[in-house]
C-alpha cells in the first residue's frame, strides 16, 4: 500500500506508477496505429470510387458500358418506343416490384422512371450491368424484351432493366449516379 492509498501526500512512486502507466498506453498506440492505418483503402482505390462520363455523343437508341469499382456499368440512351414500352408494364406483373435505385427510395415501386435518371432526362438508364442470378454480364438489346438478356441462364431485362422472365430474383441495380453537365455523368 502506497501512502497516497493510505490518505497522505503523493509519494514518487505514485508518480511512477502513473507515468509507466501513460508510457505503456502512448507505446500501445504507437505499436497499433500502422496496423490500422493499413486498413484504409489507398490512393488508387479513392480514385475509383467515382468516374464521370461524357454521354454527348449517345444518340437515342445507344449504348456505353464502363468499368466502375470492377464492375460493368450499362449507360443507355433510350429511344422513345423503348420508353413507351417500358411504361406500358405495370408493376403488378413484374418478377421484382422495387425500382432497385441508389438514388430514390428504397421501397420505390420500379416504374420506368424510378429506374431511369429522372425528370427531364427519362431516356437515360445507367446500370450496373451484372445478372442479379449468377453474376454474369447480359447482352444488351437481346431478349424477348429488348432489353438485356443473360445466356448463361436465361433471365430477359426489359428496356428499363426490370427483371421480366428467368431466374434472376432482382432487377439491374443502378448505382447513385447524377448528370453534373448536359453530357456528362457522375457516377458513385
């Protein structure tokens, strides 16, 4: 027992006791801090969390795939029939009734222009262009819908990316994206 512990006057070895103790918690730090720097992403992977693309030369009926965090990512620019036609299904006879959209709400019924990029610009769709059944990438404008297609296993997308027939349980997710020009597109 101390004769700090005792009710008298701090001794050195109080002292002592408590400045090994900080050195000891200081060299912990020390020790520890390169194994949790290291978990933070680096420098190229930051670089890639977002991508913008320049869509002005996408004539209506056109398509773009680019490579996003790995993944492929469908950017269409959709024709009038193939707007019309998407709009014509009704949410009830689709497989996957939620719009999948990282930029609406999550229990957003997937209408073609809660798939779309929105008021004003529905003829664009940007998707990430993986099959929500196996992960494979569909082919685009094949199917009996028009849209994109996946030989792997058969699931048919729609002209808005819905899942329509097949084995796939979710519709094309599309990644939180916006138009920061006329012509060009952030995506992430």
């Amino acid at each position: 027992m101390t004769q700090s512990e005792a009710g008298g006057e701090p001794t050195r070895r109080d002292f002592l006791y408590i400045a090994t103790g900080m050195a000891g918690v200081v060299g912990a730090g020390a020790f520890a801090w390169p194994f949790i720097d290291q978990m933070r992403p680096d420098a190229s992977t930051l670089a890639v969390s977002t991508i913008e693309v320049d869509v002005e030369s996408l004539e209506p009926g056109m398509s773009l795939t680019v490579k996003w965090r790995g993944k492929p990512v469908f950017i269409r620019n959709r024709t009038e029939a193939e707007m019309a036609e998407a709009e014509a299904v009704a949410v009830t006879d689709l497989i996957d009734p939620v719009a999948r959209n990282a930029n609406v709400s999550s229990t957003e019924p997937a209408t073609d222009i809660a798939r779309s990029a929105g008021e004003g610009k529905e003829s664009w769709l940007v998707m990430i262009g993986v099959c929500t059944h196996l992960g494979c990438i569909p082919l685009g404008q094949a199917g009996e819908y028009g849209g994109w297609f996946c030989p792997c296993h058969g699931s048919h997308y729609d002209t808005a990316g819905r899942i329509r027939k097949g084995p796939a349980p979710e519709n094309l997710p599309v990644p939180e994206f916006e138009f920061i020009s006329d012509t060009v597109i952030k995506i992430g």
